[in-house]
C-alpha cells in the first residue's frame, strides 16, 4: 500500500520506491531505503510526518503516493 495510506503509529516496512533516481538517493541519504522501517506520525491532505531511524521528516503527498509499504 502507499505510505499516504499506511495507519498512524504502525510500523511499516518500505517494499518499493517509484521515484527517480535523483529523488531515490536523497530519500537514501535521509535514511528511507526499500526494507527499511517507517513509522507515519501524522497524516493530512495526502501528506505525512513520518519517523524514520531516529528523525522526522515530512513528505509531500506526490512522494508519500510512490513509496510502498507492507
């Protein structure tokens, strides 16, 4: 499922990315990897704050929408 629908608190596992490139490795370096965890904190207008590691980050929802999460 996207990560815009993924339940608030739960921790997910990241499946697959469908980004670019470019936009693939600065999500690395923020530490969203395919099978790393993430945690939705909040969610809103398709947007989200996630916990990722030991850091938050918001992500607008055209991203959120191309990362997938079991």
């Amino acid at each position: 499922m996207p990560l815009i629908l993924a339940p608030v608190g739960q921790e997910m596992k990241i499946v697959k990315i469908i980004l670019d490139e470019k936009t693939k490795k600065h999500l690395a370096n923020l530490g969203i990897l395919t099978d790393s965890t993430i945690t939705v904190l909040s969610s809103s207008g398709g947007s989200a704050v996630c916990a990722v590691k030991a850091g938050r980050l918001a992500l607008d929802k055209n991203v959120a929408a191309r990362i997938y999460v079991a």
